[in-house]
C-alpha cells in the first residue's frame, strides 16, 4: 500500500513538471529597439564613410535613414532593406520589394544587406541629375541640403526639409561631418573628365585624367590626378610602392572596402597596374558600351573591372556559370543578356 502511494506521488510529480514546461511561457527574440541612439550607433560609421567616399553629409544620410526607415522599424527596412524609400526607377535590374506609398503597391529597391541600402542612396544622389546641385553646397551646410533634398523632389512631405534638420538637431548628428571637413580642399571648377577605358594589368598605362567636380568634397575628391572614373564609378591604378595600408589611408577607405568592390579575397596584396576600384561596381556598363570582344588571355574578372561591372552580373549577362573564362574574339555582352541563340 505504501509502494502504491508512493508511485502515484511520483506520477503526480512528474505530470505537475511536465504541465509547467508546457505552460511555460515562450521568450521573446532579441528585437532592434528602434531608437534613435541604437540607429546612430549602427550606421554612423557607415554613414561617414559614404560621405568620405560620395560627398553625401554623413548627417543627411543618418536623418534620411531614421525618417524613412523609422529607426529601422518600417517593413521596407525589416523585410526590403529599403532603409531610404528608393523607388525601383526604369534602371533598376535588382531584387524588388512592393509598398504601398502615395499609390498601392508600388515597386521598391530590396537589398541584401542594409549596407547594401547605404551605397546605393549615396550612389543616387551623386549620379541623379537632380540632385546634382546639391554638391555645391558646402558638406557642413545641413540645412541647405535638406532645402536641396526636398527642392529636387526626394519626398512628397512638403515638411520634409524641416523634419531633416530637426532630426539633425536633435541627435546632434552635425558632429559626424566635421571630420569630413577637416581635410577638404576646394578643388578648381571645371566639368569631369571621363576616361575612354580601364587598362588591365597587362595594358599600358596612360595618363591618369583628372577626376574633378564642381563644389567642394573631401579629400577623396580632391586628390587628383590620381582617381579616374568609368561607367560613373572612381577608380585608381596601383603605383610601385602602394600598399593596401597606405592606399586605404591615402583614400580614407575602411579595411573590408578594397577587396568588396573590387571582389578580391580579403588579404590581398595590390599590384602595380592593378585597376581598384573606390565604390561598388554596377550591375551593367555605362550607355555606349554595349560589347567587348576579348583578347588572347583575357579573363571575365579582367573585362568586369574594365567596365566596371559586377563579376557575377558580367556572368549572367552572358549565359555563363562562375569559373567560365572567353576564348579569344568572342564577343561580351555588357548591357543586356546574351540571347540564348546568340553562339
């Protein structure tokens, strides 16, 4: 009798633990907060390294972030990556995301990565026509930007300049440009000059063009003749003697940013007459250069960093898997895919 009690104590025990583990309640996941300090903490950094790279103020792109994204909040950022409402436009060939926004359903950039988000918003500006005339304004005059932004249209909230300039205000967001200005030069006037063509390793090098703008950028900008540009990304060609220490320096480029757009391991050693390029490649040519006909050796990386092209768009667009190298005098697509009956 005694064993008996005891076993059906030990059976009520045991259902009583049992009954606690499955009413115990779930724990939540670890959630971005969504705060002003948690977002300036994330991508300050980044921010200041756009603005290092494109003349974007790092105080505009972290106000644009936090308004459009709400903090990182928004469903465009949580599930897009979208951290600046950037709409698809006719020449975006990248992944799409739909929101509704001023109509239903309409089409947005997704990114991979936030990051992703960061370079292409500096990317769109420094390339937009209409925004053009915002890179004359001095990189520390927040307020003329965000007039600037909201004059060129970027937001249909006729508040919106308002709402940049309180949100610099209140996070003192300014204090992320003023490295940027401590080297600024004030470059000559004059409209940029565009290369023909990259060299490769095994070209001749030619004179390197001047790379110049009108209005005041930073130290990036104003170091010619040494940066060059094609299909509207900087470029440099390795000299004798630089090492990546010295180019990431020289060019104030954070050490991951080198070997990412020019899709290189991360421990590589510059060569002279290597092409590097300053900003990530784009997914096609620039108008006008619709094929390239290759030469004896010449490989896919070589002709993508001649244009500028992503390795892996440079591969889609010509039907052919990655490791795929040309024979010579076949004819590279650069803006559009190959046909598929196309030899």
């Amino acid at each position: 009798m005694i064993k008996k009690a005891i076993y059906i104590s030990q059976i009520v025990l045991l259902m009583g633990l049992v009954s606690c583990r499955a009413y115990r309640p779930p724990v939540t996941p670890t959630v971005y907060d969504g705060s002003a300090t948690t977002y300036i903490d994330n991508y300050k950094d980044l921010a200041i390294s756009e603005m290092k790279r494109t003349g974007v103020p790092a105080s505009i792109t972290l106000a644009q972030g936090m308004i459009e994204s709400d903090f990182g909040r928004s469903s465009l950022a949580r599930l897009g990556n979208n951290h600046f409402g950037i709409k698809c436009h006719n020449d975006w060939t990248g992944s799409t995301i739909t929101q509704h926004d001023d109509r239903r359903n309409e089409c947005f950039r997704k990114y991979r990565r936030p990051e992703d988000s960061f370079y292409d918003h500096s990317d769109f500006l420094r390339s937009g026509s209409r925004y053009s005339f915002l890179f004359s304004f001095d990189p520390t005059d927040y307020k003329a930007w965000a007039r600037g932004l909201k004059k060129a249209g970027y937001a249909t909230n006729p508040d919106y300049a308002n709402m940049l300039v309180r949100k610099i205000e209140e996070n003192n967001l300014y204090n992320y440009d003023r490295g940027y200005t401590a080297s600024v030069i004030k470059p000559q006037v004059m409209g940029p000059v565009k290369t023909d063509s990259i060299v490769t390793k095994n070209d001749s090098i030619e004179p390197a063009h001047e790379i110049i703008s009108s209005g005041t950028f930073g130290a990036v900008m104003a170091r010619v003749p040494r940066i060059m540009e094609t299909n509207r990304l900087q470029y440099i060609i390795v000299k004798d003697g630089d090492t990546r220490e010295k180019l990431e320096n020289e060019f104030q480029l954070l050490r991951w940013e080198l070997a990412r757009y020019n899709e290189l391991e991360e421990n590589f050693t510059p060569v002279s007459g290597q092409v590097l390029y300053l900003q990530p490649k784009r997914e096609k040519a620039e108008v006008g250069k619709d094929f390239h006909t290759t030469g004896k050796g010449e490989t896919m990386y070589m002709i993508s960093q001649k244009y500028g092209i992503k390795l892996r768009s440079l591969l889609e667009m010509n039907l052919m898997e990655s490791g795929a190298e040309p024979i010579p005098e076949q004819k590279i697509w650069l803006r559009e895919t190959k046909p598929v009956n196309v030899q």
